[in-house]
C-alpha cells in the first residue's frame, strides 16, 4: 500500500480524509514531521476555516518550507479545501502571504440577490480538461461538497481543472498543474463520486511509483473503488 502523508495543522477533520483513503487502498499517515511529510509516498494538504491562521499553523510547526520542497520535488501533492486556498499568493479574506505556490488571490463571492453565502452543500463540477486522471470514471458534472465564502482565482487560468457556477458566478472548483491538484471542494464529503476521485489519486501515485508520472488518464491505470 501507499503511504500518504496527511499534513496536521489543527485546521481540520482529519478523520474523514483518512478513511476515505484507506478505502481507497492507501496507508494515510497524519503528521506534522517535516521528515515523514519527505518520506511519504505522495502528501495531502487538507484544511477547514480561515487563511491567516492556516499560515500562522503552519509556521508555528514549521511546516511552510518543507511543504514548499515537497512540491518543488516534484512528489504528488493534493489540496483540499482550504488546503487549494493557500497554495496561492495571497487571500482577500486576511493579511497573510499564502504559500506562492501558484500566483492569484483568494476572493469572497460578491454578494447578489438571492445568493447564499457561504457557498455550502452540494454542486455540480463542470471539468476543464476531462482527462485527468483524477477525474476518471465519474459521471460528466458529478456533484462534489462545498463549505466555503472564498474561492481562487489564478493568474494562470490554464491550472483550472475544474469550475462551478453559485448564483451568477463561475469560479475554479480544483486545479491541476504537473505534480500538483487540489479541490474546493471535500472528496472525503463527496459520496461516490468523492470516494472515486481518492481512488484515483492513489492509482496516480501507484503509477507514478511505478514510473509513469502524468496527470493524464492514458499514463495512469485506474483502480476503481475498493
């Protein structure tokens, strides 16, 4: 089995993910150790509330360089939730810098008639690119869980590897860029579809231990849910 290394900040149910993991045939691993985060077959970024105090997590268990080299090295990398928002430069929801992964902004959606804000509950995903692998063997604009106010926006919108539409607005819902995908969204909420896409990230690093790094399905054999 993988062993995929689940970064513990204090910012969010671990407990999910895990499992969700471990029915996808992987070893889930929650840690704050720079050294096991290294040694961790592939690494999952979750999270759940606010940006300053994920950046000030982080930084208290000095956690923001040794995730910054595990994704310059090239390890598969997923973010979830909050875990997507601090990838990137900055967020309008705070005064912290993000990690710099991708450059862009976290913004809140702008408030219209009739629109729920928080965004919380169930939407439908339409895919940017329908061949990652991460999205194989899912029904075209699956329906993925969402709790949150704020959502990226990359200066590069080629990352969009997926997008929703809440009110009037159309906004990334996950990105994928080389080693790295994250989601707005909670697989670990999401039902099938979620389970699935877990699935899927442990099939890519099982082919990526294999030899065959890709975000791509044709590189990538799929398992299907256990």
């Amino acid at each position: 089995m993988v062993a995929i290394a689940v970064i513990d900040y204090d910012m969010g149910n671990l407990h999910s993910v895990c499992k969700g993991l471990e029915k996808a045939g992987a070893t889930p691993q929650v840690t704050d150790s720079p050294e096991l985060i290294h040694q961790a077959d592939a690494v999952i970024l979750p999270g759940v509330g606010a940006f300053d105090p994920a950046m000030e997590h982080l930084r208290s268990r000095q956690l923001i360089q040794p995730i910054q080299d595990v994704i310059a090295s090239g390890k598969l990398f997923l973010g979830i939730c909050l875990g997507l928002q601090i990838l990137f430069d900055q967020s309008q929801e705070g005064h912290e810098p993000g990690l710099g992964i991708f450059a862009g902004t976290v913004r809140r959606f702008a408030s219209e008639p009739g629109l729920t804000i928080p965004h919380m509950g169930w939407n439908q995903l339409q895919f940017t690119d329908p061949n990652l692998a991460l999205w194989q063997d899912l029904p075209p604009a699956p329906w993925a869980y969402f709790v949150h106010s704020y959502y990226v926006d990359p200066t590069d919108s080629t990352i969009n590897a997926a997008t929703i539409t809440h009110g009037t607005q159309t906004v990334t819902a996950a990105i994928a860029d080389k080693n790295v995908m994250a989601t707005q969204f909670h697989p670990e909420k999401s039902s099938k579809a979620g389970l699935q896409i877990l699935s899927n990230f442990v099939a890519w690093v099982e082919a990526d231990l294999a030899g065959s790094n890709s975000l791509t399905a044709a590189s990538v054999s799929l398992g299907v849910l256990r």
